[in-house]
C-alpha cells in the first residue's frame, strides 16, 4: 500500500434533470506513486489517475462529500464513483462533468485544485514507459546502460 493525495477540483454544474446549480467534485492523483503535496497543473490529461482506475479515491471522496458516492451509470452500464445532484439524487455523469471543466480551461478560466483527499491504495500509477516508469527500471537494475552500477 501507498499513501497519496488526490487533488480536487470543487465547482457546480447545472443539473442535467432539475436544472437546479449542484456542487460537484472532480479529483485526480497525479501519474506517480508519490505523496505530492503541491498540485500541478501540467498533470491535467496527463495520464492523471481517477476514481475510475482507483477505487479508494473515491472511497475517499465518498467520505469527504455527502454528494459524492457509487452508483449505477446507464450511460456506461456499470458502477461508478459519481456525484449526485444535492435536490433531486440523479447521478452526475463523470463525462459530463469532465466536459464542464474542459470548458472552462478552453474558455481561459483557471480551474482551482484547491482541496485534496490523502488515502492510501495498491494502484501503481506509473505508466508503462513514461520517464517515471524508465526511472524505476533503472532503479531496479534493468539498465541498458553499460555505465549503470548497481548500488
Ligand atoms: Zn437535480
């Protein structure tokens, strides 16, 4: 198990069904299995990890935002980790939700990561081949390198 913090970008959306203005929480860990402490921007739509990958992130969220739980999505056919509307209950879609903030980043607004969740997971975020992932295997004595000591 690692600890590690997802950072989470509260906001409201506009119901899709009762069209009343409800809080909804977008969160993500960065694409490391480190525990960062300051949220950086160049991790958006970079390989960032979501509740969809990670569960106990959004167990995590879950506990931290009333609104926030597992439910079916129609949409998708499956259980997921998404909001709720505040007045009427109906499930958020998280691609709705991710639409909403890619709008506003193309519209110039600066999208605040200004709250986070610390919890710990067995979710490697590493992706295969990322300098992260290069940095590893080197580490763990997989050099190509003819100057690599192992140490
Ligand atoms: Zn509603």
């Amino acid at each position: 198990m690692i600890k590690v913090r997802a950072f989470v970008h509260r906001t409201k959306i506009s119901c899709w069904k009762c069209y009343k203005d409800t809080p909804v929480v977008y969160a993500f860990r960065p694409p490391n299995n480190k525990f960062e402490k300051e949220f950086d921007s160049k991790w958006i739509g970079a390989y960032e990890v979501t509740p969809d990958q990670d569960l106990a992130m959004g167990l995590a969220l879950e506990n931290k935002y009333p609104w926030y739980r597992i439910g079916r999505s129609s949409t998708m056919g499956m259980d997921v980790h998404a909001n709720f509307c505040l007045f009427c209950d109906s499930l958020q879609g998280n691609w709705y939700v991710w639409k909403d903030l890619l709008n506003k980043r193309t519209n110039g607004i600066i999208l605040e990561f200004d709250e986070y969740v610390d919890y710990e997971t067995d979710i490697d975020a590493i992706i295969e081949g990322s300098p992260e992932d290069e940095k590893r295997k080197t580490k763990m004595g997989y050099s190509d390198d003819p100057n690599f000591i192992d140490t």
